[in-house]
C-alpha cells in the first residue's frame, strides 16, 4: 500500500493532468461562422466592415483578434494566446459580435412585446416635434394605467408597428439597439408578480405571487 503523500501525490498529478487537457477550449469562439454570399466581409487591422442586403455595418476588433476563411462563405475567430484572460474572455464575444452583425445585415431582428392590463393599449401617431429630438417623426403613444399617455419618440433606425392594440413589434438590423429600446418601452410599465400586469417583452413570464394576508 502507498504511503499517504504518494496517494495525494498521484491524485494531485491526475487532477492537474485532466485540468490541462480542458483549458482554454472555446465552444463558442472556435465555432466557424457561416454567411451567405451576398454578405462581404472586409477586414482591417481593427475593424471587419460587414455589407449586406439590409445595409452594411463594423464590428471593432482588438489587436489580438483574427480572422480567417478557411473556405468559401466561412469565417473562423481566434486569438494570439488563448492563456490569456482577456483574450478568452473576448474570443467568444467577438465572435458573436459579429455573427449578429451578419445576420443583422441579411434578416434583421424582431422582437414583439405585449401589453398586458386592463386599459392598456398602444398606437403609433405622428410626433409633433418631428425629429427634433432623434426620433422619426413617429412616437408611441400608450396608455398604462397612469393618469396620463406615455409618449416615445421612435429612433430612426427602429421599424414599429402596431397590429393590435396590446402588441407592439420591433424591427431593426442592430440586436444590440433593438433590445436597447425595448428595454426603454418596458421601463415605463414593468411586470409586477402580484396582477401580472405589466409590458413583456417575446415570451417573458413571471411567476405570481400570493398576498399576504394578515
């Protein structure tokens, strides 16, 4: 039988050896990012300018980053050293960044959200101080329960429309500035657990709670 520091020795050994084999892979960033040919990528030393059917748009790169095609209509993200922390920590979001710019570019994002409470409603009218303030010319005009309307200027690069009165859908190529600005519209009524009323976003849920009662 093996003396207790050999016992720990080899177990130590067989930690550190299994520990080594699984550093450093990374499922996201590894994975190669397929695009369609109507999508042009053109990389520089800090930007990948992406150019598409609905626009074209940039995703900042760090120095450490590339960017190869192994193939036709394929792109694969790796990084100078994988040892490092900040390096892995971008490899997979860099990645991401721009496979949503892609799909940005071909489809767009949508995202609907629902008015959910008695009196609740919303409608899309002309703002009367143009676009003065950012906006389109259009804004959101909703009734939430308070004692007056809740307007929101659209931003240009925002597509709304209202085909009910309780269902608000959102449209744009940036999935970062579409959730932005959902986000802002379900600030102005946000779920509450006791009535479930409140404005969800795509397939939201809460769980209710009960009162207490005394």
């Amino acid at each position: 039988m093996l003396p207790r520091a050999q016992q720990l020795g080899a177990f130590a050994r067989c930690f550190s050896t299994t520990t080594r084999a699984q550093k450093h892979v990374a499922h996201i960033g590894g994975a190669p990012i397929k695009f369609p040919p109507s999508v042009t990528l053109a990389p520089t030393s800090n930007q990948v300018a992406i150019t598409g059917p609905l626009g074209s748009t940039s995703v900042l790169l760090h120095e450490f980053v590339k960017l190869d095609f192994p193939d036709a209509n394929t792109l694969s993200v790796s990084v100078q050293d994988p040892e490092i922390k900040v390096q892995r920590q971008m490899w997979g979001t860099t990645r991401t960044h721009i496979a949503n710019a892609i799909v940005g570019m071909t489809e767009g994002f949508s995202v609907p959200l629902y008015l959910v409470g008695v009196g609740y409603r919303a409608a899309i009218e002309d703002d009367p101080r143009g676009t003065t303030d950012g906006g389109n010319g259009k804004r959101l005009n909703m009734k939430l329960g308070y004692s007056h309307s809740v307007m929101v200027p659209i931003p240009p690069h925002i597509k709304c429309e209202v085909p009910s009165p309780t269902k608000i859908t959102l449209f744009c190529t940036d999935k970062h500035l579409l959730g932005l600005f959902a986000a802002k519209i379900r600030s102005y009524r946000k779920p509450e657990p006791y009535k479930g009323k409140g404005i969800f976003i795509g397939d939201e849920q809460i769980r209710i709670k009960s009162v207490k009662k005394k």
